[in-house]
C-alpha cells in the first residue's frame, strides 16, 4: 500500500504543470507596475511604485523587485509576491536603469540628471561609490565574470567601462548617437550597445584581459518604414549567443540579428513604440514593452513570430520576469 501511495503520488507530481512566471512591466507614465502571469497571459495585478517607474529588475532569488522611480529620485524595492513596498534605496538624481551584481549585490544606477553612475550595498542600503561618467548616463550592464559594469552616456555618444575593483572608467568607445542600451552576451566575448539616434547597434569586441576593440555597426531597413524611425534601444541575446533581438521603438519592430553572422534575418511586428525586452526563464517567450499602445507583445523565441498583444498601464516602459 505505502509503494502504491508514492506512486501515486510520484505520477501527481510529473503531471503538475510547471508553475507560471510572474511579468513585470514598469508604466512610465501610470505609474504603477503591471504584474502579468505567463501561463494564461493575463494581468493579474497593479499596483503603485512612485513617480515615472522605468527601469525594473529583480533579485536572483526572485524575492525582490527593484524599480527605479525616476521623479521620486529612488529606487524602490517590493516585495515580488505581496507588492508590499519595504525601502528604498538611495541613488542620485533621476534614476533611470539600473544593472544588480549576479550575485545580487551591488546595484549599479544611472542617474541621468547628474553624470554618475551610483553603486548601492543592497543590504545595508548604503552608497559605495559615485562615478562620474558621460553626459545623461542610461544603459546599464555587467559582464558575465562581474568584472565589468559598463554605462551608456546618450549625449557623449560613449559606452564607459568601469572596473568592479575600483570603480574607476578604465575604457571608453565611441558609438552612435544616443546610446540606450548594452547588453553582454552569456560567454562574456561581446557587447552590443544600440543607438537610438544613430540607428545602429555596436557590436564590441571583449579580449581576454577585458580590453574592448569595435568591431563593427550593425544598421537596419525595414521596406515601408522611415530610416529616422529604426531607433534601436533594448536588446536581448539568448543564453546559447545564437539570436540578438533588438527593441527599434517608433519603428514598432523588433530586429532578429544572427550573432554569429551579424546579419539581421527577420523584422517582427510588435505594438508602438517598443523599448524594452525580457525572456522568460525558459527563453520560449521573449516579452516586448509598447509605450504609445500600452501593451506588451509576446514573442515566440523559436518560431520569431509575435502571437500576443496584452493591455497593461499608461506607457509601459521596463518589463523583466521572476526567475524559476
């Protein structure tokens, strides 16, 4: 009888489904944040996180949402299950992205409006070092290895590398205009740094002692649609580095790029003004943020092709999903 009952038991469980992921999708102008569940792709929950939300990503565990409330000049943590505000955390003026240590501590964050870039200790909430960097500082990323914790300044036109040893800028490449974004891809070999201005994205070339050299600049042309529109801004690479997807805001696409190649092979339609980009943990669902059309696109990662449009608050801007 106690073998038949852990049989039973044993079929139960290879018959639950997986547990859905949350999404988390920061309303710029709402507000407020937007908590969608990705098994029936329903919003499932609302609730406020400060003045102009933007950036938004979530602790390694999956207990903590940080949101970057970029009016209120804090980065707000919740609660990722109760929505329950906890602190905040001190950075300069006007946050806008922000990038955490893998191992979830520090938090690195541009601060647009003074020209630096602030490390907070996530547990003593305290600030470690400002960095002074270019003018309006935005996109943030960490290398794979922590060594590296590279920001984007839109009007220098500069991706800046910044030791995690000492927090100095040990390196500077000059892209195209108005940087907003960088991204790593997982073996930690390049960056991509998209430009909305320029209309390209920067493909960066990491060398073994961490030296970056530019290798080349990646344009975009979509038949029917104005080249003053193709303005890059989020991207996003899979773990195997095989596919880069790349956020062309007013343009109400998203780029599929073959990381081996550099080739753009395909143009997927998403709702207006796309900006930021978020795979589910299982990169079978890549989620996409529309400001003008207040929704978010969901993406088929291995078909490329969009298959949902679902309404969240005014102007989503940020979106990531709660880890496994």
């Amino acid at each position: 009888m106690q073998r038949l009952i852990l049989t039973t038991a044993l079929i139960a469980t290879m018959m639950t489904p997986a547990l859905a992921n949350k999404v988390y999708v920061s309303n710029e102008k709402g507000n407020t944040v937007s908590v969608i569940d990705s098994d029936t792709w329903e919003v499932v929950s609302e609730f406020d996180a400060g003045h102009r939300p933007r950036g938004i990503t979530i602790s390694p565990d999956g207990k903590l949402l940080y949101v970057a409330a970029s009016d209120d000049d804090q980065v707000k943590v919740f609660d990722a299950e109760t929505y329950k505000e906890l602190y905040s955390l001190p950075s300069g003026p006007d946050p806008e992205l922000f990038v955490l240590h893998p191992s979830g501590n520090p938090l690195y964050t541009s601060n647009e409006d003074d020209n630096m870039v602030t490390v907070t200790d996530t547990q003593s909430h305290t600030v470690l070092a400002e960095i002074p960097v270019g003018v309006e500082p935005e996109g943030m990323a960490v290398s794979p290895d922590a060594k590296w914790v590279v920001n984007t300044s839109e009007t220098t036109n500069m991706a800046h590398f910044i030791s995690t040893d000492d927090y100095k800028i040990k390196h500077n490449i000059l892209v195209d205009q108005r940087p907003r974004y960088a991204q790593f891809t997982d073996d930690g070999t390049m960056l991509f740094v998209t430009s909305e201005i320029g209309g390209t994205l920067s493909v960066i070339d990491m060398a073994a002692d961490g030296t970056p050299t530019l290798r080349q600049k990646i344009g975009f042309e979509v038949s029917g649609v104005l080249p003053e529109w193709l303005q890059p801004v989020g991207v996003k690479i899979t773990n195997d580095d095989k596919w880069a997807f790349v956020a062309l805001g007013p343009a109400n696409r998203v780029a599929v790029i073959d990381v081996e190649t550099l080739e753009v092979v395909k143009y997927l339609i998403t709702g207006q003004r796309v900006w930021q980009l978020a795979f589910t943990p299982d990169e079978k669902y890549l989620i996409t943020t529309n400001g003008n059309s207040n929704d978010v696109t969901v993406i088929d990662v291995a078909a490329q092709k969009p298959i949902k449009s679902i309404q969240v608050g005014q102007q989503p801007w940020g979106v990531v999903v709660a880890p496994d």
